[in-house]
C-alpha cells in the first residue's frame, strides 16, 4: 500500500522520525515507533498547541510503518472535514490509522459518529488508531460523549513545545538531512528573528537550502540575513 490517502493526499517526504528531535517527548516517539513494530499500545492520542510537530509524528508513523510492509494511512480532518464521511469506510482494514487535526470536526454530529464507529471497527481489528489534535479529549468540544470517551481509550501525551536550544538542534537536525551545516550562531540568529512555528522554520531552510546552492555559499548570518 502507498504511503498516501485514498485521496491523493501525500506525505511529506522530510516528516520521518530521523527528522524530529524529540527534546521531552521521548516517551510518545518511542510509543509511536513501538505501534509501528506491532508492540504498542493500539490507540495513542496527543495533543498540543500548533507548530509542535504532531502532524509531523503522524506522518512520520505512516513513513515508518510503509518500511515495515505495513499498510498506514493518514487523515488530516482540518482539509477533508467538508467531504463524505463514507470515506473512513473500510480504513479499519489499514494496519494503521492516523487522524490529524481531530478538532475539526467536533460539533460535526455526522463525523463525530464516523469517526466513533470508525474506532470500534479499529478495535475489533485489532489494528493502531493515533489521533493528534489541539486540546485535551475533554477540551475539543465534542459532542458525542461516546467520541469523547474512545479519545482517552489509550495512552494520551501533550507533546511539549521546544526550548531555543531544543529549537536550535531540531534546526540543525533538519539541516544535516538535507545536507547542509547550520552553526551555532546562524541556528540562534534565526530563532530570534523567525516564528517558533516548525513549519514556518522548516520552510525557511527549505529556501536557504534552495539558495544557498544557486549561489553557492554556506549558510552564514549575513547570508541568513536576507531571507528573513
């Protein structure tokens, strides 16, 4: 099976485990790299503010778990909330199933039962459900208490936001996957004119890499300095 949706919806190819530095949230990775070996717990939730990473550990369990010839899908409910819920049906054949952005569909009755019947079909497959979103189960504003409750079935994390310095080698991890070296001052120079978003600093290396090989030069804080 791909690594993609049924929809078409593809992974990120840098969202791997190799990619995230985990800082205090060793114990969800390891939680999640363990599912993916067919020895952990079946139903996992995390939760935490944006820009913490949780899209990227989903798909990062989908990446790993394709390694492992195991079939893995990834649903990120904040983009496919507006179409048929019929969609989850079936995708408790997958051996594991990873639902982003939960959030947005509480209040949704019709995907809130979807997304209910999809986890007891999960369950009685014996297969892995890893859900991330941005609140505790018993903050999202659900409705359906029966949703609510299957939300807390399992282990459940707040994966926590990073420190600079945890930041920095996240940044200079990033970095040294994609080939480049990031010193120490470049790596703190960006973290004080730049978002903490992952995203929004995972994009910005994206384009220093871009072009620090078009004009040939390393990555330096005058160059850095032109892109922020």
């Amino acid at each position: 099976m791909s690594d993609q949706l049924p929809l078409h919806i593809g992974l990120r190819d840098s969202a791997t485990f190799a990619n995230f530095y985990p800082a205090s949230n060793e114990q969800l990775i390891a939680e999640l790299r363990r599912c993916v070996m067919n020895q952990g717990e079946h139903f996992i939730f995390f939760h935490g503010i944006s820009g913490t990473g949780k899209s990227h550990c989903l798909q990062a369990v989908c990446h790993a778990a394709t390694k492992q010839q195991l079939q893995a899908t990834y649903l990120p409910m904040r983009d496919i909330q507006s179409m048929p819920v019929d969609l989850l049906e079936g995708l408790e054949q997958f051996d594991i199933v990873c639902i982003d952005d939960v959030e947005s569909i509480a209040g949704n009755r019709e995907w809130e039962v979807a997304i209910f019947n999809l986890y007891n079909r999960i369950r009685d497959n014996s297969g892995y459900l890893m859900v991330a979103a941005n609140s505790k189960p018993d903050e999202l504003g659900i409705h359906l208490k029966d949703l609510q409750s299957r939300l807390t079935w399992g282990l459940v994390f707040q994966i926590e936001s990073l420190d600079d310095a945890a930041l920095a080698l996240t940044l200079q991890l990033r970095a040294k996957t994609r080939g480049m070296e990031l010193p120490d001052d470049v790596a703190a120079y960006i973290l004080k004119r730049s978002s903490r978003d992952m995203n929004t600093l995972f994009s910005l290396l994206e384009i220093l890499d871009r072009e620090s090989l078009v004009e040939q030069r390393k990555l330096t804080i005058p160059f850095v300095k032109n892109y922020l």
